[in-house]
C-alpha cells in the first residue's frame, strides 16, 4: 500500500505527527483506538470522515516505521 495517498506530515497541523489527509486526525490517535480494542467499524462509526483504506494507510505507515 502507499499510504503517502493517504497520510501527510505538515508542521502546521497536530504539531507535525503524521495525519489522515485532510483531517487532524493523527496516525498515533488510530493506532491507540485499535489498541484499546475499538474495531474498524466502531472506529468509522465514531469517526465518519474516516474511510477504512485510511485506517490501513495509518496501519501500513506504523508498519514501515522503525520504533
């Protein structure tokens, strides 16, 4: 996946953490949602700006990054 379609960093925006195109809706705030156990759909539920290709983007970003 390139979840660079997806998945921006902009200084100006959430301090500069990566975000869901468009929105302020952090790569780090989806990974801590699944973590504390919300599904895909209770997240695009609670969240309808988001579409689920954007939370696999978020997934796929993570995944490529060295912690």
């Amino acid at each position: 996946m390139n979840y660079a379609l997806f998945i921006s960093i902009d200084p100006n925006v959430r301090f500069g953490k990566p975000c869901v195109n468009g929105s302020r809706i952090s790569v780090y705030d989806v990974l801590g949602w699944l973590a504390s156990g919300m599904s895909v759909d209770q997240i695009l539920s609670d969240y309808p700006e988001l579409k689920e290709i954007e939370i696999r983007a978020c997934l796929a970003f993570a995944a490529d990054k060295e912690f």
